[in-house]
C-alpha cells in the first residue's frame, strides 16, 4: 500500500496496485476508488480528509487482496490506531506545482 497526500489539494490517494485505471467509482462525495478492467481496486482517492473514510462499503463492493485489506483495516478502521504500520507503509507529501491557463 502506498500513501500519497497532496498538500495544496488536501486529497489522499492509497495506492493498491500498479495495474492501469479502467474506471472511477464515486463512493460519496468525498471518495473515489479506481478499478482496473476486472473491477479490482487500483487505488482510493480521498479528498475530504477530515470525514471518516467509507472502509465497509468499498471493502464491501470491490475486491481487495487480502493483505490489502488487512493494512487498510489496521490503518484507516475508526477508533483505531496505525500503530506499528506507518513502517510498513510507503508515505509520501507532494507539490502539484500550479499549471498556467492561456487567457
């Protein structure tokens, strides 16, 4: 699993699989899940962080291998706590630097 965090956009994205996007499901207006071509999931995009991430309903509606779902669990489950996981995690911040638009 691999965490980037937009700093300027606020939006998180986990990354589960290198596989190419085939479509984007809106979960609810704070989060998107990206599918590959047999419906597993490539990635989570999150942009509003502050809300609770819908874990149930996406673990509940697309498949997630097994030890995805188990450090998505650990990590993001409510009441819960990363723990020992940040070690295991790949975590990086980034700068979308501003893209000028011709007038």
């Amino acid at each position: 699993m691999r965490l980037k965090y937009d700093l300027d956009a606020g939006a998180l994205y986990i990354g589960l699989a290198d596989a190419a996007v085939a479509r984007t499901a809106q979960i609810d207006e704070g989060t998107l899940v990206d599918l590959d071509k047999d419906g597993n999931v490539v990635g989570i995009e999150v942009t509003a962080v502050e809300r609770p991430l819908p874990l149930g309903l996406i673990l509940g509606s697309y498949a997630v291998p097994a030890h995805e779902e188990a450090q998505l669990r650990a990590y993001f489950q409510q009441g819960g706590s990363a723990g020992g996981m940040a070690g295991a995690l790949e975590i990086s911040a980034v700068r979308i630097p501003a893209v000028p638009v011709p007038a």
